[in-house]
C-alpha cells in the first residue's frame, strides 16, 4: 500500500500581507514592538518567521527578538500564531483517511531513566494506533531516545516520510528523528535559544515543542510535564502553567491534546544509560518492568486511547494498555518496528526471546563497580538528578550537539525507596569506561542515597500527580 504522504505548505513562497504591512514593518520594527511589551499581530508573527524560515532575518536580529519575547512574554493568542507559524514553516505530513482518529504521539519535558516511549509507542500500536513518534537526543542531563535506540545494532532512527508510512502501515509504530523538512523555523531558533539563554521561555518552549507535534498531524498528543528537582520545571505549579499552554497550543490546532503532571525526583525505573534502559526497556515488554514505569506507560497511554475514541474511560483505555504489555502483543510489535528500522531480524527475535542474553548483542561496558549503603536503615531518597549528572559525564551524554555518546556507561539501581538496607549492601551498580569515575563522583554518589534509621518502610508513591484532559 502506498500513499501521498506529504501536504508541503512552505513557508518560502510569497505571502500577501497587504501592501500597507509589507511596505511598513521591518523586523527591527517587530523587535521594537515586542521589547516595549506590545502585543505583536498574526501577520507580524507570520512575517517574522517567515524572515527566519527564508534566512533573510538576520542571527542578530532573531536573537532580539528571541530574548523580547524571553523578557516580554507572550499573550496565548500570539503562542497559538506561533505555534501555527512554525508548523507552516517546513512539510506538514498528511496521512490516509482511515487512520484519521488513530495517529497519536506523545512528547516528554525529559527524564531521568525515562524509557517510557520505548513501552509506549509499540503498546498503543497493539491498540490499533498508529505512532509517528518523532523523539529527540539527549538534552543537558537528561537522556534522549533516539540515543537508547541506537545502541542496539542497526537500529536506524533516520527514515523518509515514505518510509514512515509504510512503517505504520505495516507495524503501526516507528520511532525516528525529526526530518529536515520538518518545521525549520524551530531548528534556526532552538540553536539560537541555546546561544541566547532563552531555552526557558514558556512561549518559545510551547511553539517549539507543540509546532513539530503539529507538523505530524496528529489525531491526539499526550504531554508528560515533569517536575522536580531532576526535571527542567522543579516545582508543580509551574509545571501546571507549562502544561496548561501545551495543551491549549495542541488544541488549537485541532490536535485533542491532554497532559499528565509527573514527579522526576528519582529515576524512572531501576536504570539510566542507554544500552541499559533498552534492556529494563525490553524487561518491561516481557511483563517484567518496574511499577512506576508502569504506571506511566498505562497513564499516558490510557489518555491516549481515550482522547482517540477507542475507549470510553480512562481505567479502560489503562487496563487496555497494561494487557497487551504483559500479554506480548506490545512486545511483537517492538521486534517488528526494530526489524522494520534496520535491526537484522535474527537480531530483533533474540532482544524478544524469553532468555535472552541481552551482552550478546548490546555492548556492555568493560568496568563495573557497586557502590555500598553506609548505614542501616530504610532508603528515604535517591537522587536521580545526581545519578544523572555523573553518568552523563562518564560518557552517557554529550555536551555538544553532534558529540557521540558511550551506549555501555549507566547505572542500576540495586534498591529500591522504601526498602530497608544493611550496611555494605550493594545499592547502585555502575557500568563506565574511559574516564572512570573520580574519587570526587563517587562521593557525589553516595549523597545521592539516603538512608534513615526509622522502623518502617513506605509505600511507593504514585509518579503522576494530576492529569489534564480536553473537554
Ligand atoms: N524540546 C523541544 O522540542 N523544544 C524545546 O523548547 C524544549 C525541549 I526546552
């Protein structure tokens, strides 16, 4: 089966303004505007990302502007042209009529150990979704997909609109990386937000995240709007203003758009790497994964399913989600997305088989070391964002865009919060290479465990604090 995969609507041909806008504005008097905190027009947005789609604005002049709406902000009207512009400004994918109510995505705010879209994307796609899920590389601390996806051998992220489609034709998900023709305006701006320290402007985020997700045509978007100490936003309310301009953005432009607020103290799940998160990954589609990945995976895909129509409440379209993990069919699917993106299928099949030697084909670091609990007592606390931290400078993470990253450096967590320890116990297994870690971050480490002397051990607590949904 084929189909005419592309609606392109550039942004490079010519724009009827009205002869009196073009002939008055220039983007020095767009900035201006902007600086004085006035709100700027749907025609002033639209020429000013055009100038930046076309390469006629200049670096200077979208870094002012860049850092106006930084220091300014912008009222939601104007986010919602934003976001509109910048989808415009590349191909927007178009998808057969049949799968109108089925495309769905779902995009995080970056986690530590969060693997959840490796469960997510091939589970939904047992439901009868089709996933187009267009992920990212590792940002600052936290890990990125398409990194965990490339250790295994293969796997090849990069794949054509047409091949695309003729993925979720015939497995019904793929996780690849963002194309080139796939809203360019947000590839000049995102470099030049990094250069300008305005990565954290809520309107830039909102149009940056929410236009690629646009570009994708989705029927429906779950966002996972993490807060904590390991996440971008540390506390809930701010998390909630986030999500709520996400999700008014996703809406907007006609995509059922819900949101999920969840913790990101710890980590998600016993592992952080990415070879290893592909293994607790693969674990988890064989209906051995952790509880709070669990709960996760359910929660945004039980949205999902939700806002697509295929269930009628939100514990069903859950239980429908937790069914096919631990009943195998999200675990085929994964074997044929890895197949379908490159994986040799001698390959894939061994990764799903029930006794897999999982060393035999992801590449295992050369070093080991367990660090030890200091006390007796019950873990109160484990810091993901130290854990973090300390991984990505071993190699499991990049500092530069374009750097390549160690697959084999990790860490796994031996315990669990809420368990009680003996003093010497192992509690985090670390997996490095060259550099090994410096007497320096063990000590880090080790502040990142806390255990206190109290009698009883405590429940674990749910990870997703609220959940928005469209009306
Ligand atoms: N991811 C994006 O796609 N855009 C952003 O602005 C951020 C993360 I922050």
């Amino acid at each position: 089966m084929f189909f005419n995969i592309i609606l392109a609507s550039p942004a490079s041909g010519s724009v009827d303004l009205g002869w009196n806008l073009a002939a008055m504005l220039s983007i020095p008097d767009l900035i201006k505007k902007k600086r004085d905190g006035e709100k700027l027009s749907d025609e002033e947005i639209k020429l000013f990302i055009e100038a930046v789609t076309a390469n006629t604005a200049q670096p200077c002049q979208i870094g002012a502007m860049l850092m106006a709406i930084y220091l300014r902000g912008m009222e939601s009207a104007e986010i919602q042209t934003l976001t509109r512009e910048m989808m415009l400004s590349g191909d927007v994918m178009s998808w057969p009529n049949e799968w109108k109510k089925l495309v769905v995505d779902k995009h995080s705010t970056g986690g530590v150990g969060d693997k959840v879209s490796l469960v997510l994307a091939p589970a939904l796609a047992a439901c009868r979704c089709k996933v187009p899920m267009i992920s990212g590389r590792g940002l600052a601390h936290t890990g990125g997909t398409l990194d965990k996806l490339e250790s295994i051998p293969g796997f090849n992220i990069q794949q054509t609109s047409e091949q695309i489609v003729g993925i979720l034709d015939s497995v019904g998900c793929c996780i690849v990386g963002q194309t080139e023709r796939l809203v360019p305006a947000d590839r000049v701006m995102y470099a030049m937000r990094d250069a300008t320290s305005t990565v954290d402007s809520l309107p830039l985020i909102t149009g940056s995240i929410i236009s690629k997700k646009g570009a994708e045509s989705l029927s429906a978007l779950v966002l996972d709007v993490k807060f904590g100490r390991a996440a971008l936003y540390k506390d809930l309310q701010s998390a909630r203003e986030l999500a709520q301009l996400l999700v008014d953005a996703g809406n907007g432009l006609g995509i059922r758009t819900g949101a999920a607020l969840s913790q990101m103290e710890c980590t998600i799940g016993r592992c952080v790497g990415n070879s290893l998160e592909v293994i607790e990954s693969l674990e988890t589609l064989k209906g051995n994964g952790p509880d709070d990945l669990m709960e996760l995976v359910e929660t945004l895909g039980g949205m999902l399913l939700m806002m697509t129509g295929l269930v009628s409440d939100l514990s069903e379209g859950k239980k429908q989600i937790s069914d096919v993990v631990i009943g195998g069919a999200a675990l085929s699917k994964f074997q044929a997305m890895m197949q379908a993106q490159g994986v040799a299928s001698e390959t894939a099949a061994s990764l799903c088989s029930a006794h897999t030697d999982y060393y035999s084909i992801l590449r295992k670091s050369e070093h080991q070391m367990e660090l030890k609990a200091s006390a007796d007592g019950v873990v109160q606390d484990i810091d993901g964002l130290i854990l973090a931290q300390v991984i990505h400078k071993l190699g499991a993470g990049r500092s530069k865009a374009g750097m390549p990253v160690n697959h084999s450096v990790g860490a796994e967590l031996l315990v669990s919060l809420g368990q009680r320890v003996k003093k010497g116990a192992s509690w985090l297994r670390l997996h490095y290479e060259d550099p090994a870690p410096s007497q320096d971050q063990i000590v880090q480490l080790q502040k990142a465990l806390t255990v206190d002397h109290s009698e009883t051990t405590q429940q674990r607590q749910s990870l997703v604090a609220e959940v928005l949904l469209p009306q």
